[in-house]
C-alpha cells in the first residue's frame, strides 16, 4: 500500500514541483492537491492521507489554523509545514497545533525527503496529543496568524527550493 501524501500550496507552481518530487519515491503517492487552507481541511477529511504538507501562507486559512483544524479531526495524522516563512516561535506555534516537522523551502528536496521518512519511520511516532499539551504548557498562546511572515520577502523560483 503506497504512502498517501495530501499537498497544500497556493502556488500552482510549488504544488507541482512538489508533487514531481514527492511521486520520485517509490511506494509514495500524492493523493490530492489543495490551494487553500480550507480545502486542504476538507480533503483531509475525506481523502484521509498518510501525511499532510501545508504551507504557510495560503488563502482563506493559514497553514497554523489549517493544521489545528486537522489535527484536532484526525490527530494521528503526521502534518509537516513546508514554507519560505521564517518568524520567532514559529517551531513552537506550529507543534502547538499539531505540526510535527517544519521544513523550509530553502532547503533542498532532499531535506524535505528525509523530513518525510522522519514521520513515517516508526522510531519517531509519537502521540500528537502529547506534544501539544507541552507546547502549550512552554507557552501561554497562540498568535492569530504569522503577522511577522508579512515582513518576509515575497517568494522566488520555486523550482530551486524543490532541488
């Protein structure tokens, strides 16, 4: 049975290099595509893949609350955010709703591909549930949103972020 992988990205162009990426691993299988927070939510659901990748900065519903919507329904399903956003806390925000892996587009497709076999290898399972509960007893809430991600250059070519 191949690894269901769910791709959330805004950019047409991003979620198909990604997909070429992803679909080079054998037994991997993208099994579906979103462009919004709130599709990715719904296809989630539906679809119920093996591992969702978001990105941050999406319409409608950023990849945090898409995250925390998805690991609220479905919190054994591993969530890794692949952005070009960097801000303070981002690592701690994001594990507090769920988020086990965060992967920068900077870094190449290989690093990403190790991320991915990190939450699927069996040493790393851990109890999503309990890592929230430590995040947020580190700290006292959650931001709205990356309001600092506003601050950060606006994305390059997306196909140098995938090698």
């Amino acid at each position: 049975m191949p690894l269901r992988l769910l791709i959330a990205d805004d950019n047409a162009t991003a979620r198909q290099l990604l997909r070429a990426l992803l679909e080079t691993r054998e037994g991997w299988q993208v099994c579906g595509e979103a462009t919004t927070g709130v599709e990715v939510v719904t296809q989630s659901a539906e679809l119920k893949p093996d591992i969702v990748i978001l990105d941050l900065a999406m319409p409608l519903m950023d990849g945090i609350h898409a995250a925390q919507e998805i690991s609220t329904a479905s919190p054994t399903i591993p969530i890794l955010l692949y952005t070009m956003h960097s801000f303070a806390g981002l690592d701690l925000e994001a594990k507090k709703v769920g988020i086990r892996k965060v992967v920068s587009k900077t870094d190449t497709g290989n690093d990403l591909l190790a991320a991915i076999d990190e939450l699927v290898s069996p040493a790393t399972q851990q109890a999503p549930i309990a890592l929230r509960q430590a995040a947020a007893q580190a700290s006292p809430s959650i931001s709205n949103g990356p309001a600092e991600a506003a601050a950060t250059p606006p994305e390059t070519d997306a196909s140098s972020k995938l090698n």
